[in-house]
C-alpha cells in the first residue's frame, strides 16, 4: 500500500467536509439531539426505578456507544455513495489505487467523521445529565476501537452490496445497523433475550462491548474475558467483510457493472 495514495483520498473526503458548513451542522446536529432525548428518557427511569442506582449514566453511555457504532457505519457508506454520487467511482479505478488503499483511507476518515460527532456530545452530557462516558477508564479506548472495526465491517459488507447490485441496494446502507441493534442488547441485558436468541446473539461483539461498559458502571469491575470475545469477533468479522468484498469486486470486473456505477 502506497501511503500518498491513502493520504490523498482521505484528504478529498476530509475537504468535503471543512468545505461544507451543513455536512459539520448534520455530522453534530443528530448525535446531539439523540442524546438529549435519551437524556430525558434515562432521568425518567432514574425517577420511577430503583433497578439501577445510576440509569441515567448507564443508558445515556450506552446511547453514545451506539451513536458512535452508527456514525462509524454511516460515515463509511456515505463516504463510498458520494463516489458513486458524483459519478467518481470508476475514475478511481482507472488511478493506481488499490482495493486495500481505498478500504484503508474510507476507514480512517470514517473514525475522523465519527469523532466530530462523538467528541460533542461526550462533552454537552456532562453539564447536562451529569454523565461523563469517560468514566469508563481507558477500556474505552478498546471498546471505541472494537465499536469502529465492527462499524466498518457493516460498511464493508454494505459497500460490497453496493458494487454487485448497484445503487439500488443503498437502502440497505441506512437499515443494516437496525437490523443488528435488537440483538446487540444495547441498552438492556442479554438475559432479556429468549434463551435461543442469546446463543444468536453472543456471535456478535456488540454483546460482550456493552455488557463490559454495563459490567463497568455498575459493578466497577473490569472483565477481560468480555474484551476478548469483543475483539476476537470484530477481527473475525473484519476478514470475513474483506473476503467478501473481493468476491463481489471481482464479480462487478467480470459482468461490467462497474463502469455504471453512478449512471
């Protein structure tokens, strides 16, 4: 992989965004007002239940976790749609970029997108609701980092669907993360799954990454074994969503549907 090439493509998506006022008003405006929400619906909880001594903190990290895992995915589909978008997409294959170089530089401006909007939000809860996400220590370095691997994957798995079957398959870019968040037991535990659904549901790392940040809050102890399923899952899903990708590239080379792509 030549460093220049990914520097230069991660550079034109990064111009895209310092250069438009709304894409920074829409990358802050979302998240935020996602948080207030759960803010509101978390200090609710906190007043009427006694389940959790501190609901609030545990459903509004939980909130902002997931807004992350989402802005991730999200970010690296729309990166990849607006080369389609702007009929971009072959001239970047007629260029000496490589398939891993143009992976690579999606994925590295993906998590600059997500931080535009992670870093706010992560700040504007604490005067709010008196939540702060970083009382999760340094463990949520490696949570955020599984969380943007996994993210990536989806976007990976989306962007593949994208060049086999053409643009017609972008609305699976805006559901793909939906599909996931019931069995990702994002704000609940997986003990409120029916017992065969949580043998589903364990073959994803989102489980282990927010029973760790719940296990974190509530019982301040650290488990290590979560973080290595987590990381073992999303490295898993990473190579398979790569494996993938090829097949399917290589599909659209031989059928010729890459030279539409954007048409």
């Amino acid at each position: 992989m030549n460093i220049y090439r990914i520097y230069g493509l991660c550079l034109r998506h990064i111009y895209l965004i310092f250069g438009s006022l709304p894409r920074i008003i829409d990358l802050i405006y979302w998240p935020s007002i996602q948080i207030i929400l759960w803010g509101f619906i978390s200090k609710f909880f906190t007043l009427n239940s006694n389940y959790y001594s501190d609901t609030i903190g545990v459903i509004l990290t939980a909130a902002i976790m997931y807004d992350f895992l989402f802005r991730t995915s999200i970010s690296y589909n729309i990166m990849f749609l607006e080369e389609i978008w702007s009929r971009n997409f072959t001239n970047l294959f007629i260029t000496p970029l490589k398939i891993s170089e143009i992976i690579t530089a999606i994925t590295l401006t993906s998590i600059f997108r997500a931080l535009i909007g992670l870093i706010p939000v992560s700040v504007l809860a604490i005067p709010l609701f008196g939540v702060s996400i970083f009382k999760l220590g340094l463990i949520l370095i490696l949570l955020l980092l599984n969380l943007h691997i996994f993210g990536v994957c989806l976007g990976i798995l989306v962007s593949s669907g994208l060049i086999r079957f053409g643009p017609a398959f972008e609305n699976i870019a805006w559901a793909s993360l939906f599909l996931l968040a019931p069995l990702g037991c994002i704000y609940y535990p997986i003990d409120i799954l029916p017992t065969w659904l949580q043998h589903v549901a364990t073959a994803l790392p989102l489980v282990h990454i927010f029973e760790e940040a719940r296990n974190i809050l509530i019982n301040e102890r650290f488990v290590l074994q979560n973080i290595i399923y987590a990381t073992s899952l999303t490295l898993l899903y990473f190579i398979f969503s790569i494996f993938i990708f090829h097949i399917f590239f290589k599909q659209a080379k031989k059928k010729g549907t890459l030279m539409n792509m954007g048409e």
